[in-house]
C-alpha cells in the first residue's frame, strides 16, 4: 500500500465481476482521490459507493466522506467541494 493512500476501492468479489459502480480499483492519495470523485460527480451511485468506502467507523474522521454522501445527488455541491479541497 502506498504511504500517500488515502482511499482503497476494493477489487470486484468475482473474477467476471465488473468494478463497483465503474468505480476502477486501487490506492488513490489524496489529489488522485478528488480526481476519481470529479470523474464521478454525475453518478450518484458511483459518489454514494467512494464515500462508503472513505468512512472509517470514527466520527471525528469521517466528516469529509458524510459530506460527500450527503450531496451525492448534486453535481454541483460535489464540484463546489473538490474546488474547496484543491484550494
């Protein structure tokens, strides 16, 4: 696992499986991160499934992950985050 790893987006559970919600599996650090969920921004479910798997089960760390959940449905709140995150 890289140093840098913010995220993991398992492998699919099959051999056939295709990726969760087209989401591609792997370590992303965190710019790589922000890039996957403005790839993703339009797709809902796609949002919903990377924020499940940002949440760490710690209230205190899971602030960024519940509001990503929480605007999965609007392009424009996902877009407005990721510009507040790069900046």
């Amino acid at each position: 696992m890289p140093k840098d790893a913010v995220l993991l987006i398992p492998e699919p559970d099959g051999e056939n499986d295709l990726p969760t919600c087209g989401v591609k599996p792997g370590y992303y650090n965190s710019k790589q991160m922000l890039d996957l969920i403005e790839k993703h921004k339009n797709d809902a479910d796609a949002i919903h499934f990377i924020a499940d798997m940002l949440e760490t089960g710690d209230v205190e760390n899971d602030g960024f992950a519940e509001m990503i959940r929480k605007n999965h449905h609007d392009p424009s709140a996902i877009t407005r985050i990721i510009q507040i995150c790069r900046n």
